[in-house]
C-alpha cells in the first residue's frame, strides 16, 4: 500500500510540473484569429482616444508656452524702462546737486554783498527745501533777489519736480514688477505640467501604436491572413492620420522626391517615424505644419493647417523647412536625407532644430527610430 501510495504522488507530481511547465512555455494571452476582428477594433478606439488626447496636451502645451514667453515677455519690458528711469534720475540728481552748489555760490555773493543780511539765510532756507511746494514758498520770499539768483531756483525747482514725478512712476513700476514676477512663475508652472502631460500622451499613443503594429504582425504570421477581407486594417491608418490622408510609406516616398533625395531606407524609416510621432490627424499634414496655403484652413487653435489635397501638404511641408533653413535649422535635415544619411543621424538634426525643441528631453525622434526601423513593412502600410 505504502509503494503504491508513493507512486500515485510521484505520477500526479508530474502531471502538476509538466502542466506548469506547458503554462511557462505559452504566451500570457494566447492570440486568437477569431478575435482578430474585436481587437482592432478596440486598438482603433484607443488609439483614436491617444490621438485626440496628444492633440489636446499640444494645444495646451503651446499656449502655456505663449503665455509664458508674453509674461516674460512684459516683465523684462518693465524691468528695462525701470532701469532707464533709474538712470534718468541719478542724472537728475546730479543735476539738482549742481543747482544747489550754485545756488550757494549765489548765496555767499549776496551775503558778501549785503553784509549778511537776511537775505542770505533765505537762500539757504531755499537750498534745503524739501518739496516743490515749500520751494515755491520760499521762492516767493525772494522776489528781491537778483535775476540770476531767481532763474537758479527755478532750475532747481524744475528738477526737483521732474525728479519726483520719475520716483514715484519707479514706486508704480515696482509694484508692477511684483505683479509680473507672480505671474511669470504660475506661467512657468503651467508650462512645466503642460510639458509633462505632453510627454505622458506621446507614451501613450507610442505605446497603442506599437500595440497596433505587433497586431498586425501576428495577424500576418496567421495562414490565409491575405484572404480574411473581414479585418478593417484601414481602421487602423485612420485613426493614426484621419481620412484624408495617404499611407506612412505613399507620404514619405512623395515628400522625399519633393526634397530631391532619395527614397532609400534610412531616408523612409525616418521620415516614417516623423510621422507617427506627430500622431495628428490634420488634412494631408502628417508632420503638422502651420504654414498656411490657399484653401487651407485651421486643425486646431495652435494653427495646424488642415489642406486641400495631398500635393499641397507637401507644398507646405518643404516651404516651412526652406522657409527655416537658417534660422531654425531646418537645413540640416535635408541635407542629410539628401546623403540618406543614418535614421539616427537625421533623428538628431531634427531634434537639434526647432521643430520640437526639448520634446521627450531630446529624444523626439531617436526613440521611435528603432520600431519603425524593425518594423518598417507594417508602418510603411499605415
């Protein structure tokens, strides 16, 4: 009884570990062809989500970063006509300085004159006069001084009143300042989440495109996929770029020619994934250009052009890259497709231009390189 007890143990034993072994082995979710059809369709949904949510976060992003730069903007604008003030009124100062030495100079030559009389101590009473008011009281009292003496003070006057006048618009300035401090920084912090919430739903979207893709490998690893007409993978090119719009592929091989380089692979692997890290799904605009055209009209408040066909896309695209050829730093990116330089190569130019200036820490284009790179058939056909 006890052997065969221990041989029961032993054989279910076995049974247990080849069962788990088997579990290791297999995927964690098995695909199943059948289900094909409700996969896409939910990877459409979240992917139309993804778009329509990145789109949002760009639109947020550009206008906290114009508000940022109009705040900035008012606050240097402020701090410059507080520094020329500043300097008029230490001109001023010297000036009324000056008055005053002459002023005293005037005062010795009347005292020496009049033998000290109480004309004299008058003038002194003017030279330290306070204010305009007080100054122009005492000013009354020195009618009988002499016509220079008179035309002093009033110089001294003019420039005490002047000089006041500026200090006080400097008090305002400076409470003004306070103000655009303020809100320089909630702008700052607006643009900081702003960012950040950029950032999160490029990952996202990234992350449902490269979901799409890996379905669509395993849909094509599948026998017979070629004649299942039931799967919608158009589905999956429209909610990437909408319905007006050309394949990944089509759009890179016309935009290349427009640029006059070639069509070769590093050249589509990147331009490729300038598309789809753009994700928007603005009328014959994969690359999101704001460059406006006859005809065309706004995609979104940041001025993304939805345009008339597909060939002016293209227009557009190449005229907003000459239109930056210096001054952006466009250059350098055709110049380098041109060469058919390395994706990573020409990844680099545009994240160094101002296209998308600090995206994804600089990254922009040199993450998505390598999944179109490995996947270059699939992307070509979305």
């Amino acid at each position: 009884m006890t052997g065969d007890g221990s041989g029961r143990r032993l054989r279910a034993a076995l049974i247990v570990g080849l069962m788990l072994a088997c579990q290791a082995a297999s995927p964690v979710r098995a695909f199943m062809p059948e289900r094909a059809p409700d996969e896409i369709a939910a990877i459409v949904s979240r992917l139309e989500a993804a778009v329509a949510d990145l789109s949002s976060a760009r639109e947020a992003n550009t206008d906290a970063d114009a508000r940022l730069t109009t705040a900035s903007g008012r606050l240097a604008a402020l701090l410059g006509i507080r520094g020329d003030l500043d300097a008029q009124i230490d001109t001023l100062e010297a000036e009324v300085r000056a008055a005053q030495a002459r002023l005293d100079a005037a005062a010795v030559g009347i005292f020496m004159e009049q033998g000290g009389s109480q004309d004299a101590s008058m003038l002194a009473a003017i030279i330290g006069s306070g204010s305009i008011v007080e100054l122009a009281d005492r000013m009354a009292l020195a009618e009988a001084s002499a016509d220079a003496t008179r035309a002093l003070a009033r110089e001294a006057a003019v420039s005490l009143a002047d000089l006041d006048a500026r200090r006080d618009v400097v008090d305002l300035l400076i409470a003004g300042q306070a103000v655009l401090v303020g809100q320089v920084r909630a702008a700052r912090d607006r643009a900081s989440a702003t960012a950040s919430r950029l950032e999160r739903s490029i990952g996202t979207l990234e992350r449902e495109r490269d979901e799409a893709v890996a379905l669509v490998q395993r849909l094509r690893a599948r026998p017979g996929h070629a004649a299942a007409p039931d799967l919608d993978l158009d589905g999956l090119a429209r909610a990437l770029q909408g319905e007006e719009s050309m394949t990944y592929g089509r759009w890179a091989e016309a935009f290349l020619g427009m640029l006059g380089a070639p069509p070769c692979r590093d050249n589509l692997v990147l331009v490729v994934a300038w598309q789809a890290q753009e994700g928007t799904q603005a009328a014959w605009n994969p690359l999101a250009t704001t460059h406006r055209m006859p005809g065309s009209t706004d995609f979104n408040s940041v001025g993304v052009q939805n345009f008339t066909s597909a060939g002016q896309g293209l227009q557009a695209t190449w005229e907003t890259l000459r239109g930056g050829w210096e001054v952006y730093r466009y250059a350098p990116i055709v110049e380098a497709l041109r060469r058919c330089a390395p994706a990573t190569i020409t990844a680099r130019a545009v994240n160094a231009s101002s296209w998308c200036p600090g995206c994804l820490a600089g990254r922009y284009l040199l993450d998505v390189v390598p999944k179109v790179e490995a996947d270059l058939d699939v992307y070509l056909a979305l």
